[in-house]
C-alpha cells in the first residue's frame, strides 16, 4: 500500500487531531432537517456583479428550478440513486481496515483497473513481444496508436512516446521487460504531483463539482468517513431529483451536521449559509455539494462561479479546495470537462472515479499533463475503501503492468 490517509491531510501546525482517524462528529438530525437559523441570514448577493450574474443566469432560468434541464437530470439519475440506510452503524474506515484486505490496495486497484487493462495491455504485450531494437519507427508508431486509442490522448502521447524513445536509445533498451520499466517510469513521472488535501484552515471549504453521473456526491459521502475533526455538509445540489435527500441519508450514516434548503432554493445561498454555519457550529471541514451540470452550458457554469465568489466573498480565501469528479470511462470528454471546470472554478484537485469500468485508464495521464491538476484520490468501486488517495507509481504499474 502506498500513500496513506494519515499523511494525505494537510493540517495546520499544532493540530492535536491525528489526520486519517475518525473522530466523533456531532449527532445526526434523525429527520435530516436542519434547524432553524439562530440568526437572519445575509443576503448572499449584494454587489453590482453578482446582479450581474443572476441576470445572465435569468435568461436559461427565470424561475426558482427552472435550471433542471432533462439531459441534466436523466444523465445523472441512476447514478447517484439515494443510498439505502444502512441497517446498522457503518464502521470507521482506516488505513488498517484497508490493508487487512487481501493483496491490500494496490490489490483492490490492480483488481478494479482488470478490465480497462485486458484489451490495452494485451495490444501492449503483442507489441512488445516483437520489440528488438529501440529504433524501429514501426513499433513506436504502434505504441502511439495503442496509447492513443486509450483515451491518453495525441498531445500526451506524442510527448510521452517522444521521451521514451530517447531514452531506450539512450539506455540502448533491447527487451520488452525492460522497455515496460521504462514505460512505468515515465508515466510515474507525468503523474507525480502533490497530491495533499489541505484542511489547514478552520473551517476548511472544499467545493466539490463535476458534471452528473461521476459520482460527486457518493465521493462526499466516503470523504466524510476519512476525515479528520468535526465534518459538516451542504447540499448545493437544488436542482436533481433526490440530491438534497441523498446528501442527508450520507449525513445520517456518518453523523455529519448537513445544511440543505427545499428543492429549487439558490444554491449560492445555501453555500453561504453553510460557511455561515461552520464558523459558527466549530466545523473543522465543510463539504459542499454543487449540481452536476454540463461543460458545455455557459449560463450554467456562470451559475457555479457565482457560488464559488459567494463563498469567497464570506469567508476570504474560501474555497481552500476545488474537488471535481472526473469518470475515468469518458475518456476525452472528461479531459474537456476538467479543462473548463478548472477555467471556471479553479480546481485544485481531481477525483477519478469508475476505474473498475470500461476505462482504460490512459485519461490520467492526459489531465496530468494537459490540465495541470493533480489527481487526489481514485475510486475503483462503490464501497467506502474503495476511495483512496493517488500514488502515480501505484497506478502507472497498475496500467502497465503485466496482466
């Protein structure tokens, strides 16, 4: 097992709390309502560019709702099913659990990534069970179809074949094994950056967004089991069907305090709100879910970074982390989707999701190297273990590694 929970956690100097460990969060509302406000909320828009904002946003969304749009909600529907409640208390999750396992978890990665794998890696043996000489043009235009058609993209891959054939002429590499190393190598390299979360501040505000159906809010839900300190959520989502309500039952299992209005309600003044809140109530991380919308709708994403400014404008410095949600299965699309989203919201992480589906897994190295964001954790099922943070040599041996 590589990286661990415990030190995945950034935290300020002096925090007595170990990172990674679960601690007693308060009691869930057994309802999933939240109390009533001890104070007048402030109005979460005020400024001149803010009104400027809701009225860009009137023009696909005059009425209280209307953002629902049936691609939206269709596309994300059996994805983020409400979970059903859990007939007793769900055990804290940690690294010891995770390691008791069999093969641990790069066993659960190796495991989950199988069937992305088959079919690439097995174009990859053919290939190099006739690599002989490092100069051989024919083969690396071979190596660069492979990696192309799985979902690394052109850009990354010529970057990537350019380097590696330099260097087995350079190594003057003759073998396949030695060749998959080197491969290994590289790709570790590409994908190796600072992968910490930091929760230094109190309370830390991490934004959580995507498109619909990446798994945004069941990734909150298994978060929530792994962080460290008194952890609260805010259902931001008002528009899906059954969002706020699955947000809840999240809250419900794991003992976290969720802030949420009716159906409909300004997601921008729930966030605020909720920041509100958290300050208020001690809160060391506050969770806030965004509805799931297109890339490709501007009024939409203008409504996002509305959220986003709200949430600065009431807690400077907030949000401390942009978490997006990427579907490993949607190969390029998902690299446009990570692309605009941190254009808009400024992502600071990415949390690839479905890597036990039909992905092949190439579209990590192509938001590394093309986006520049790194990637922070990956989820490879739908239980809570199944989330974990990053390790790029992990998952570059798990990519290219022998079936």
């Amino acid at each position: 097992m590589g990286r661990s929970w415990r030190n995945f956690f950034r935290k300020s100097e002096g925090s007595e709390e170990e990172s990674g460990t679960i601690v007693e969060t308060q009691e869930p509302y057994s309802d999933g309502a939240v109390p009533e406000e001890s104070e007048p909320l402030e109005p979460p828009v005020t400024t001149a560019e803010l009104d400027e904002a809701e009225a860009e946003l009137e023009v696909v969304a005059p009425e209280a709702g209307s953002l629902e749009e049936p691609e939206v909600v269709e596309s994300e529907a059996l994805e983020e099913a409400i979970p059903e409640a859990a007939a007793t208390e769900t055990p804290a999750i940690t690294d010891e659990t995770v390691e008791e396992e069999p093969d641990g978890w790069f066993g659960r990665l190796r495991q989950g990534m199988r069937r992305s794998r088959e079919s690439f890696v097995g174009q990859l043996n053919a290939a190099m069970a006739e690599f002989r000489d490092a100069g051989d043009e024919e083969f690396w235009e071979r190596v660069e179809e492979i990696l192309i058609t799985s979902d690394v993209g052109v850009p990354t891959t010529a970057k990537l074949v350019a380097e590696l054939e330099q260097d087995a002429l350079e190594r003057n590499i003759t073998s396949g094994k030695e060749l998959r190393e080197l491969m290994i190598e590289h790709a570790t390299r590409l994908l190796d950056k600072p992968v910490e979360l930091d929760i230094s501040q109190k309370p830390t505000v991490v934004l959580m967004v995507g498109v619909n159906g990446t798994g945004k809010t069941t990734n909150i839900g298994k978060l929530v089991h792994f962080l460290p300190g008194k952890v609260m959520l805010a259902a931001g989502d008002t528009f899906r069907a059954a969002a706020i309500e699955q947000l809840q039952s999240w809250g419900e299992r794991t003992g976290a305090k969720v802030i949420a209005r009716e159906r409909g309600a300004d997601s921008a003044a729930v966030a605020h709100e909720a920041v509100e809140e958290a300050e208020r109530d001690g809160t060391d991380v506050l969770l806030i879910d965004t509805a799931g919308r297109l890339h490709t709708k501007v009024n939409l994403m203008s409504e996002l970074d509305k959220v986003k400014r709200v949430i600065e404008r009431r807690l400077p410095g907030a949000p401390h982390e942009v978490l997006m949600t990427v579907d490993a299965t949607t190969g390029q699309n998902g690299l446009r989707q990570a692309k605009l989203f941190h254009e808009v919201a400024g992502v600071t992480g990415i949390i690839l999701t479905k890597l036990d589906g039909t992905a092949k897994g190439g579209i990590a190295l192509a938001i590394a190297n093309e986006v520049g964001v790194p990637i922070k954790m990956i989820s490879v099922g739908e239980h809570i273990g199944d989330l974990h943070p990053f390790e790029a040599r992990e998952f570059a041996e798990a990519l290219f590694g022998d079936l």
